[in-house]
C-alpha cells in the first residue's frame, strides 16, 4: 500500500503477531492507527459491554477496521483429531473468541465507517472453517467457530451495503504465521514472519472493491471456498 496520510485504522488484536505487525505497517505509511487489545487496554471482545465502551469511546470514523483476534488453543485445549475429544467447555471457548468476539465488533463497526466513501472491515478466518476445503477433518471445534464466523461476516456484508454503499466487508485467510498462535504447528505448514504477512494482508485489503464485499479471500486474494 502506498502513503496514505490522513487515513485513519482501527485494528481489533493490536498486541498479537499479526494484529501488531499490521499497526507497524500501517504506520509506517503515513497512516493515524488506533490499536485496542486485551493486554494493551483491557478489551475483551467475548464481552459486550467491554466492546461497547472500548469502540463507544472512539471518535470520528475509520478507513480500515481489522478484527485480529483468535486463538487456535485455548485454555489448554488443543484441535481434536477425533470427534470423540470434543467437549462443550473447549467448543463453547472456541466460539465465543473466534465467532461470538467478531460479532460483538460487527454490531460496533456501522458507526465508525464513512457512509459515502470506500472503507475495508476485515475479519481475519483461516482456511480451516472452509466447508468446502475440508479434507482432512479434526480439529472440529475451531473449524466450526471459524466456519460461523465466516457467515457472519457474509451476511453483515448484505447488511452493512443497505448503509454504507462503499464499505467493502471481508473474511481474510493470513496463511500460517509464525506467531506464538501457531507456535505448536508451524512444522506442517510453510509459514510467513508476521511483517510479510502484515504486507500480504494489507496488498489484498489495498485491491478490493465494493463488488467484493462478503467475500472469503486468502493472503493472495484468491477467493477461499466456503
């Protein structure tokens, strides 16, 4: 992406790998970032009134909001290689970071975009909860929260069009990425440092257009199946 001073982002995840390295790279093209994170200023996107103040006390509106949050293990969970190791508490962790987190920001995102100009939300998914692409099965409990917050993503971006014509609405596959998320799983995959993926990342947001909006696009903006 070119300079683009005067532009303003948000980023959900400031302070993870990818989340953080997407700031870095935002600022350094000029562009005024706000970062919110757990660690940094105490967001919590499974909770909505903690959603509601951090983004409530924003002012003004945004070019580019990127949602960064997620997690592959949580509280020591890790994916399933069969569903006999699914169990409700893991399942139900999975789904209020990685689905119920993002939609918590949706309901948040109309208010801080430009009615009338072209602005990017995009919602960082992985590959994973595609239906489509599924050949391996496992790991049920994260694929499936992905999955949901892929069609979250769609139809907001059926939603979001009636209001805001230019605001284009996506779901972002960033490859693997070798940040303490993938820290356990980095030796079956080719992985990226996070500045590459900041830039590949922010290549694909840079290209998009409204006719795009409820897409599910990778890190080379090739459209994933669902």
């Amino acid at each position: 992406m070119e300079r683009n001073d005067g532009k303003r982002a948000l980023v959900i995840g400031a302070s993870g790998g990818i989340g953080g390295a997407v700031c870095a790279a935002l600022e350094a093209r000029g562009w005024a970032v706000t970062g919110l994170s757990r660690s940094g200023e105490g967001l919590d996107v499974t909770d909505a009134g903690s959603v509601a103040r951090h983004l409530g006390a924003l002012e003004g509106e945004f070019d580019l909001i990127l949602v960064a949050t997620g997690a592959l293990e949580i509280d020591g969970a890790r994916p399933e290689k069969t569903i006999r190791d699914v169990t409700p508490a893991a399942m139900a962790a999975q789904f209020a970071l990685n689905t119920i987190g993002p939609a918590l920001v949706l309901q948040q995102a109309p208010k801080l975009l430009p009615r009338r100009q072209r602005a990017v939300l995009a919602v960082l998914s992985a590959r994973v909860g595609s239906i489509g692409d599924n050949r391996l099965g496992g790991w049920y409990s994260y694929r499936v929260a992905k999955a949901g917050a892929n069609q979250l993503v769609h139809g907001f971006a059926i939603e979001l069009a009636r209001s805001h014509a230019q605001a284009i609405c996506v779901a972002l596959h960033p490859g693997t990425v070798s940040t303490e998320f993938t820290r356990n799983y980095q030796d079956r995959h080719a992985t990226v440092t996070p500045a590459q993926s900041a830039e590949n990342l922010l290549s694909v947001i840079d290209g998009l257009t409204p006719d795009q909006t409820g897409g599910f696009f990778d890190w080379a903006g090739k459209a994933v199946p669902w």
